[in-house]
C-alpha cells in the first residue's frame, strides 16, 4: 500500500497536457491512497456488550493485544452497561464492530452487517435457560406463574426475548405472568440473584450458565435449570453498514477467523471457553427474527 507522503512522478514537459477525466482519476487516487492510510492509522472501537462473561481485565487485555496484533491498528475496547448503548453506537457509525447479541443484530438488520459468530462445542449455537433455586420443587416453565423473575437485558434474546416468546404462546407477557420482574444487566447477575433467592426464577444465557458451573461452581449450584430453549445463533461479531468497507469487513472476518491459530488468540478462546470463529451467514438468526415477529404481533 502506498503511503500519502509518496509523490507521483512529475510529467515530462514534453509530455501532452492531460485530460480533464485523466486529472479528476488522478485526484480520486490519491484521495483513496490517503484514506487508506488514515484507516490503517487509526484506532480500531471494538464494543463489548454484557454478552461477555464479566469484565476480566486478563481477558480485556488478551484481546485488545490480539486485535491490535491481527489488524495491524491500535485498539479500543470500549463497554457499556446495556445492550442498547453499545448498539446505539454501533449503528450510528462510532464503533468499527461489536460483541453483540442475535436480539439487536435481528431488529437493526439493515443497519449492521454479520462479520462473525463464536463457535461454542463446536457449533455457532446456544440455548436460553429458565433457571430456579437448586432446592426448589418445580421442573416446568408454567409453574413459574407469579414469580419474581430475573431477566438479563431488555435487548437480549436468552436474557429476555426467548422467555417473552414463550409467554406469547401462552397469550401471557411478563407482566401478566410474573408478579414481578426486573432486569440485571448481567447473565451472572441473573445466576446470582436465583442463587441468592432474590429472585424466584430468571432467563439467562445457557453458554454464560454452562461456563459459570466450570469456572465458579458454588454460584452455578445455587440454581438448576428447568427448562432450554431450541438452538440459536450465537450472539455474533457485528459493523455498522455506515462506513464499511469490503476491505475493512474482510480485515475484521479474517482477525476473528484466525483467532484460533494464534497463541495470543488461543488464550483469548481458552479463557472465553469458545472454539473460535466462523463468518456465518445472516439466515442462523431466522428463528431469533421469528420470536421478535411474534412479540410484535402480539402488541
């Protein structure tokens, strides 16, 4: 790649005057030598949502080594507390891509474009879970009636939106179903508030719950799960359709693509307990799409 200090060799005066397509070509190309060497200068915003496991400065400080390291640009992580903030920067074009879950890549379809999807045992798939108190004598979703119920985040599809599906089956919503509800903002925090009886019952991410009994079983084994949900795409990789690149969508795809041949990505997949990365295609969020068209139809 040409760098914008490099100068075009001047013309002969011998040489014919140029033509006005000529000159206008020759500004457009520096122009585009210019932008690529601003891009490969700047910053890279990686968002991450509470998809992720907590805010573990090791594995903070993996990944943003190991972007910096497969991009070849500086990193910036940035987090915030909801779903919502991290998409609301995503679509709007201040974040180059994002850790996001299926609820919001589905509902800003048009607005985002896939780059990646984790792979979890093997597949780009996980589960919702209902989880209670590991004591508690119900095994069925129904008997969850008049619950105080956890959710995770009122963007996300295992934390919130599955659960609503399966109400709207029953012509019930959570508010007509639970007594109460309340959102935590965290899978973990859903764990913890079962496990703590703050809560009676809660929707939380199966991967999330299935990597807490490996990693901190005595929370895990304050709660059991009753019920999993059908697979689902995994939450993916997203960029804004604002401002992308093929060049730079195939740069971030291939970053994640390689993460598992690479000893700083490894620790970064050893420490998230995922597999690696696969492109995907848009068509793994149809049954999350599906769920979303039916709360909507309900009002």
């Amino acid at each position: 790649m040409l760098e914008s200090s490099q100068k075009l060799p001047r013309p002969s005066r011998l040489a014919c005057r140029p033509t006005r397509r000529a000159f206008l070509a020759g500004v457009a190309s520096t122009a585009l030598i210019r932008g690529q060497s601003a891009l490969a200068g700047a910053a890279l915003r990686f968002g991450l949502t509470p998809v992720f496991l907590n805010n573990d400065l090791e594995l903070r400080d993996h990944l943003g080594a190991y972007l910096e390291k497969a991009t070849g640009r500086p990193v910036e992580l940035v987090t915030r507390r909801t779903y919502q903030e991290i998409t609301s920067l995503l679509i709007s074009g201040q974040l180059d891509a994002a850790w996001i879950c299926g609820y919001p890549f589905v509902k800003f379809a048009d607005q985002l474009r896939l780059v990646s999807v984790p792979l979890w045992r093997g597949r780009p798939l996980y589960q919702s879970y209902l989880i209670v108190g590991a004591d508690r004598p119900v095994a069925d979703a129904e008997e969850l009636r008049n619950d105080v119920h956890a959710f995770s985040d009122p963007d996300s599809n295992s934390g919130y939106l599955v659960t609503s599906a399966l109400l709207a089956d029953w012509n019930e919503s959570p508010a007509r179903f639970f007594r109460e509800s309340f959102f935590t903002y965290g899978h973990r925090n859903v764990i913890r508030a079962v496990g703590s009886g703050l809560a009676d019952s809660g929707s939380v991410d199966g991967y999330v719950w299935e990597v807490v009994r490996d990693v901190e079983p005595q929370l895990a084994e304050q709660t059991k799960v009753i019920r999993r949900s059908e697979w689902l795409g995994f939450p993916p990789i997203a960029a804004p359709v604002r401002g992308m690149t093929p060049e730079r969508l195939a740069l971030l795809r291939q970053a994640f693509g390689d993460m598992a041949s690479d000893p700083t990505g490894r620790e970064v997949l050893d420490l998230l307990r995922l597999d690696g990365f696969t492109e995907g295609t848009p068509s793994l969020f149809d049954p999350i799409r599906a769920k979303v068209d039916k709360i909507e139809g309900q009002g």
